[in-house]
C-alpha cells in the first residue's frame, strides 16, 4: 500500500509513504514528529496498531495544497476539532470531501487522486483509517449485509459518506476525542486501551449508518422501487452508445420522471445524467488505452456523433484531453 503527496514544501516535490497491506502490524508504533515545513509548523503523532493508523495532529498553517494519491481504497473517520480540510479528486465524478472546523465525518473512497487544500490558521484533527479487513475483524465477514448503505457501497465500489454534509461534533464524541488523544498509558497498555475506544467510536458510528433504513431494503425505499432503479442502471450500463433519455428510463422504470430521478440519487449519490457522462467516460478511456481506438472510434462506442462533443465532454470530467491518452 502506497501514498504519493506532491507538494513544494517536500524534499524533490514529493513524500512517499509505504503500509503494510491493510496497516497490519505486529506491535504497537507511535511516531511524535516535529513538523517544520515554510508552510507547515508543529507536531504529529502517528500510531499503527494492526489495521489501523491514527493521526494527531496539532499544526499551524498557511493557505497550501498537496497532491495526493492512495493506491488502495481509503477508509477514514476524520475530526477537524479546530481548522477544516477540502479534498477535490482529479476525476470530476467523484465525490469532494470538505470537512470544516469542529465537524467530523465518516467516509469510503474506492479511488483517490487528487488536492487537498488547507486554509490559514491552527489546525488539530484525529484521523482514523481502517481498511474493508478491519471492518471484518470487528463486525463479521457479513459486515456488507450488517451495514446496508455503507456495505452497500462497498460491495459496489462507489464513494460513501455516513452525512451528506459533515456534522459538528458533538459533547460526547469530543469526550471519546479526547479519551484518545490525550491517553498517556505507558505503550502495553496503551495498545489495548486505544484499540478498544477506536473500535467503540467506530461501532457506535456504523450502527447509527443504519439509522431509518428499512430492514429489508437499503436506502429506506420499497422493494419495488429499489429494484426498479437498479434495472435501470443496468439498462444504462448495456446501452451507452444509446441515446438515453430520462422520460424513457422512468418508463422502464414505471414511474414518475420525478421519483426515479430522486431514487437513483439516493442510491448512487449522483444524478442521472452525469452517471451516464462517467460511465461514457470510463468506457472510452478503455477503449483509447486498451483497445488503442482513436478518439473519432472511442467517441462513436460510447454514443457521441461528434468527436469533438465527445472531447470537450471528457475534458470536463478529467481535465486533460483524451489525445492525451494516444
């Protein structure tokens, strides 16, 4: 596992950092480190426990932005208990990530590359990550049905965030902040005293994922409807050189333009059209790249008359043009 920052304020413009596959690890590490980049001043402390890497930070900052990139799916609770951070990813479909000062968040993220920007000011946070192996360890190898919309998510590969909107953080939540930050336990029983308050802070979060969801299906839909959408979404997935239209997804749907619009979004977190433009997109990038189609080729498979239709499209979502790709 492999995270690539890129950023002025590194030795060559660039910090490599190398995990053991899901943050495993025999004993228990903790790293203090002075920080003492020109835009970045104060301390840090890392801890692994296995499965997990906890992040304390307590920083002063000016207005700066690193590039970063994960080569595995990100999994991470994150307290901005003073400052905020934004994540913007490079590819225009996924997902932003703010999280502004005294909020937190729960979140997935199957893919990131992309900017992390940091406002002037003092900055403290917890972050936790996990991985999907942690969640087995401390749930059960059917966490996906336990969890809902969060195993859900998982399951299908697309980004979750357990509020649409971070959330201020709580009395109680900065209580359990605090029983883990400020544990001062000498090491052996600081390893099983963290590991429990982490696994109790992350329970107590992913059952309240699962608050008014129907039991017996996700995203508090009927059974129906939930299946109807997801027939649309396959019906988009087998025809994307297809023009699709919302009125005749609704009809394969057997409903309302309105209702199948809101429904799809609950499920996939996206609307209609800009699923089909990723999906387009993704499907094209294939083609250019694996298949070494031309773009006039790739542009045609994936529905667009006109290559440069198609080029101003892809552009938009990635920001580079598809020759670039050639």
């Amino acid at each position: 596992m492999k995270t690539i920052l890129k950023s002025s304020m590194f030795e060559n413009n660039v910090l490599v950092k190398r995990f053991e596959k899901d943050f495993k690890t025999s004993g228990f590490i903790e790293q203090k480190k002075q920080i003492d980049y020109a835009l970045v001043k104060g301390t840090l402390i890392e801890i692994s426990i296995n499965g997990l890497r906890i992040l304390i930070r307590n920083v002063k900052t000016e207005d700066y932005s690193v590039d970063v990139q994960h080569d595995f799916p990100f999994f991470k609770l994150q307290f901005e208990i003073e400052g905020s951070s934004f994540y913007e990813p490079l590819d225009k479909c996924q997902p932003k990530v703010y999280i502004p000062n005294a909020h937190y968040n729960l979140f997935y993220l199957p893919k990131v590359q992309g900017t992390l920007t940091y406002k002037k000011g003092h900055r403290k946070t917890l972050e936790i990550l996990f991985t999907e192996n942690y969640l087995k360890d401390i749930i059960g190898e059917n966490f996906n049905e336990i969890l809902h919309r969060f195993g859900t998510a998982i399951s299908r590969k697309t980004p979750f965030f357990m509020w649409d909107k971070s959330q201020p953080i709580t009395n109680d939540l900065q209580n359990h902040i605090n029983e883990i930050v400020f544990c001062n336990y000498h090491k052996d029983l600081k390893k099983p005293y963290l590991e429990a308050k982490i696994k109790e802070l992350l329970i107590l979060l992913l059952a309240q994922t699962n608050d008014n969801i129907n039991t017996d299906t996700p995203f508090n839909l009927p059974e129906t409807d939930y299946n109807a959408i997801l027939k649309v979404e396959c019906y988009i997935n087998t025809h994307l050189k297809d023009t699709l239209t919302i009125p005749e997804l609704a009809i394969i749907a057997g409903m309302n333009t309105t209702k199948l619009k809101q429904g799809f979004k609950l499920i996939f977190s996206t609307t209609i059209f800009k699923y089909i433009s990723c999906l387009r997109m993704e499907q094209a990038k294939k083609q250019i790249v694996e298949k070494k189609c031309t773009v006039a080729e790739a542009a045609y498979h994936v529905g667009y008359k006109h290559p440069q239709h198609f080029t101003v499209a892809f552009k938009k979502i990635y920001g580079y043009l598809p020759s670039d790709l050639t």
